[in-house]
C-alpha cells in the first residue's frame, strides 16, 4: 500500500516522502480501514521539522493522527462495526494512551488497522473530509468550551486566530448560544468567520492591543472564555481581557514569550487558568452528539490529493488557511 513516511531524523518538509508498506491485516480486535480523508494540525508541521516533543523522529514514521475512512475487515471479537462502516479515529490509541502520527504510526497511509476502541462512527451528515478535521482539532475545541468552565446561552467566548482549533470553537461556541469574538491577522479572513456566525472581530496586527478592544466590546466585562492558541506572547493579553470568573484555556504554542508573564490578573478576578491536551474518547462522542444534532459542517478550507501531501503541509506552514487542511486518500 502507499504511505507517505518521514524519514528517520526530519527536521524539513524534505523529510516527507511517498513510500510503499505491506498492507496490514485485522488481528483479533482489531478492524481495518480503508483511510479516505485525513487532516492536518499545527503539531504536523513541528513533528516533520524535528520540534516536537523529543526531537526528530527516531525511525521512519507514518505522520498525521486524523484520518477517516471506511471499514474494510475486522478481526474476530469485533461487535461495534461491521465492513463498510463509515469510521473516524480517535486522536489517541490503546492503554496507556498513545498519540498516533507520532509516537505511533499516523494515518497519511491507505490502510490503517485499529484498535476496536480506537473509532467512532462518522454522522450521516459529514463527509469523510468534514470527518477527519475532527479528532484533534474538534475535540481540543470542545474540551476547551464543555470540558471545564462549561460555555453557557450569552456567555462571551474569545477565539484567537482562524486556524482549525479556533473555527471549530467559533462553530462550537455558536451552538451553544454564545456571543463570539474571533481575532486574525486578516480581514479577509474575519469576514468568513462573520458570516459563520462570529459576533465581532478584531484584526489583532492592526488592533495590537485586542485585549482592550474584548473589554470596549463587553462593557469593561471580557471574555468567559479564552480559546488561547498562541501561548506565552498572546497569554499576558488574555489574562487582561478574561472577565470575572472566567476561564483561559491554554492551548497553543503559536507565539513566543513577550515580556513578563504574572498570573497574578487572575485572582482579584478568581479567573482559572486551564492546560488542555486534546481530549479522551467520551469527549469525541460528546463533540460527535452536539455536531450531529446542530448538523454542523467543520471549515475545510482546502483538499488535496494524497500525492500533493507535502503542498498540504506548506499551505500550514503559511498560515493562508482558514479552518482545517484535508488530503484526500
Ligand atoms: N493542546 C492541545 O491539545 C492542542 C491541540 C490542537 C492544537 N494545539 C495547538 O494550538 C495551536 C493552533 O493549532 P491549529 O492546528 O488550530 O493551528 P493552525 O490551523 O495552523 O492555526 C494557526 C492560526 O493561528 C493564528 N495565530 C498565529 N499567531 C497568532 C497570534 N499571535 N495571535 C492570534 N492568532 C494567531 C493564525 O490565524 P490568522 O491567520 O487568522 O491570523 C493562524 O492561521 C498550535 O500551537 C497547536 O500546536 C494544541
């Protein structure tokens, strides 16, 4: 079968390149699946590049952890699907959890074997494409907006950026009725997430102080919640503009540290502070429940062809895109 694989010790996109495996067979719980659709995520690009957690890769490895697909064998033992099941997999696999595209063998491979625990099928309404945007980026989202300080009718919501996490909170936070201000870089791109149904925008290079904007646009009240995707150069500002008894969830890495950071902003405000990695499987049934129900469709900003891979990569590294990258398998 083809795979892409990084190559043992990557620190480029040149790392990248098309390769051949045996095409795996279903063991006893295990299903196998024909990948038609997989995803990007910012975490994509720092694992090619050699920066993610513990460096370059050690051997040549499959990447990407989002993929969807359809259901082709299973192994004896497998109740939950059947072949022609239309499945999407988890962002982690297996006891003790491990994340697939790194450390585990990812998904940009036309067949993949899974453990039975590790998939969900995909709602009639989405398309494998609109499916495979969602195991890391979709429930990062919900857990940010459900999993903690749960986003109520009317409470205020703050995005920062329109990359996959930030959209798919924008279309989260919109179904549960709050009120959404989303921050870019672009107005071209603030537009589209208007028309998704944002409440306010604020162009964050021309309006470098958006902290204060959140406050004029909330009365002097700020955001209940801080989708906060770019990390230590973006946190000062948000501690600034989170209201009272609000919640930053931290996210991201986008940014370098600018200045001090003092937490010190949270406490006259008894505001919380909240790492979030992801999320377990209960939360994807969770996000799978909410977006079947509200019959939401993810933001595919682009889908390429398996063999363009590494064009999907650069369109990431360039930060053009808005919502979620797709490769088509
Ligand atoms: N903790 C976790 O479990 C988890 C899960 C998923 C992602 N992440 C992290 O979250 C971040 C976003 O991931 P993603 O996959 O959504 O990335 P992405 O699709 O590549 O989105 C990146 C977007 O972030 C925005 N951005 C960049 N610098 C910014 C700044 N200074 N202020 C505000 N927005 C800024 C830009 O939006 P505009 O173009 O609109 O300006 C950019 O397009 C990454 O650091 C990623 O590693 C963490």
């Amino acid at each position: 079968m083809k795979v892409f694989e990084i190559v043992q010790g990557s620190t480029s996109l040149d790392g990248l390149r098309l390769a051949e495996r045996p095409k795996p067979s279903a063991g006893p719980g295990q299903v196998l699946v024909r990948i038609r659709a997989v995803s990007l995520n910012y975490r994509d690009l720092a694992v090619v590049q050699g920066k993610y957690f513990g460096g370059a890769v050690p051997r040549n490895l499959i990447p990407l952890s989002d993929g969807a697909g359809e259901v082709e064998a299973v192994g004896d033992g497998v109740t939950a699907f059947a072949p022609g099941d239309r499945v999407v997999a988890t962002f982690t696999q297996g006891s003790p959890p491990a994340a697939l595209g790194s450390p585990l063998d990812g998904t940009l491979a036309e067949h993949v074997v899974f453990p039975e625990s590790g998939l969900l099928k995909i709602p009639e309404h989405l398309s494998f494409e609109e499916a495979a945007t969602l195991p890391c980026a979709g429930v990062t989202a919900w857990n940010a907006l459900m999993e903690g300080k749960i986003t109520r009718p009317g409470d205020t919501v703050l995005t920062l950026g329109t990359g996959g996490v930030s959209i798919l909170a924008l279309q989260i936070a919109k179904a549960a009725g709050a009120r959404v201000i989303v921050t870019s870089s672009s107005d071209e791109k603030l537009a589209r997430a208007k028309a998704l149904g944002a409440d306010a925008t604020i162009n964050y290079r021309r309006t470098p102080n958006w902290d204060q904007e959140v406050l004029a646009l909330t009365s002097g009240r700020g955001a209940d919640h801080i989708v906060e995707v770019g990390g230590a150069g973006t946190l000062p500002r948000s501690l600034h503009a989170v209201a009272q008894r609000g919640e930053i969830v931290l996210i991201g890495v986008l940014t370098p540290p600018s200045g001090d950071l003092n937490p010190h902003a949270l406490m006259p405000k008894n505001a919380t502070l909240r790492g979030v990695f992801v999320g377990d499987k209960p939360m994807f049934e969770a996000l799978m429940r909410a977006i079947e129900v509200n019959r939401i469709h993810p933001v595919v900003d682009q889908v390429f062809d398996f063999e363009s891979a590494p064009d999907a990569y650069r369109r990431l590294q360039s930060a053009q895109h808005f919502g979620k990258l797709v490769i088509r398998v």
